[in-house]
C-alpha cells in the first residue's frame, strides 16, 4: 500500500531479492499456502514458532513484531507482492498465489537460505 514509486525489474526478480532474507522468505511462503489476508500477530505467532524449530535464535516475539512492521512487510510491500495495511495490521498476497509458489524452490517454513548477518 505504499506505492509511492513503481517496483522495478520483474516479479521474479523481485522475488529472488526478497529471498535471500529468511524472515521475508518466510512471510511470502506463509501467506502462499493461506490464501488469505493474515494479521501481523498472526505472522509473528508463524514465525516464532518456525525460528524456534529452524534457526538458532533468541529473537523475543516482540523483536519479530518490530521486524516485521518496520521493515520485512513495508520492503515486501515496495516489491508489490504483498499489500501490508499497517492501520489494520493485516497482510496479504499482491500477486497470484500459484503463481508465487512456483517461483520457491523449497517452502520457506521447511529450509530457508542461510541468512548470514543475522539481521531482522
């Protein structure tokens, strides 16, 4: 929702940028296999629960709330794959769903990329 200036290059390659963020990556395939529009709490519940099971971390909840509103879901939001409503708190797909999950290699919430400088 901020469309303050249009994404540049293709969706794909778009996406390939925003995938080398695990928590962005995440984001894209949770809402991938939902289909639907989810709150922010919803997400962060998601992705505490994925990083206590997939990564090495002690990123508070509150930490991934931050992280998300502040920065993943508005830098997702630029790329038009998501529309973030942040007076709502509710997130949803921009583009076709099928259409975003082909473009995965694997299920973000099954074995994202490494992310090396262990940033939100």
């Amino acid at each position: 929702m901020s469309g303050t200036k249009p994404p540049s290059g293709s969706a794909s390659d778009r996406l390939d940028r925003l995938q080398t963020t695990p928590r962005r990556r995440f984001v894209l395939s949770y809402l991938t296999t939902r289909r639907r529009a989810v709150t922010v709490e919803e997400l962060v519940t998601a992705l505490d629960a994925w990083e206590r099971v997939h990564r090495d971390t002690d990123t508070s909840r509150e930490q991934h709330r931050v992280g998300l509103r502040q920065v993943h879901l508005p830098v997702i939001d630029e790329a038009d794959l998501v529309s973030f409503d942040s007076d709502a708190d509710l997130v949803d797909l921009s583009v076709d769903p099928d259409r975003l999950s082909s473009l995965f290699d694997a299920p973000a919430h099954a074995n994202p990329p490494a992310e090396s400088n262990g940033a939100i």
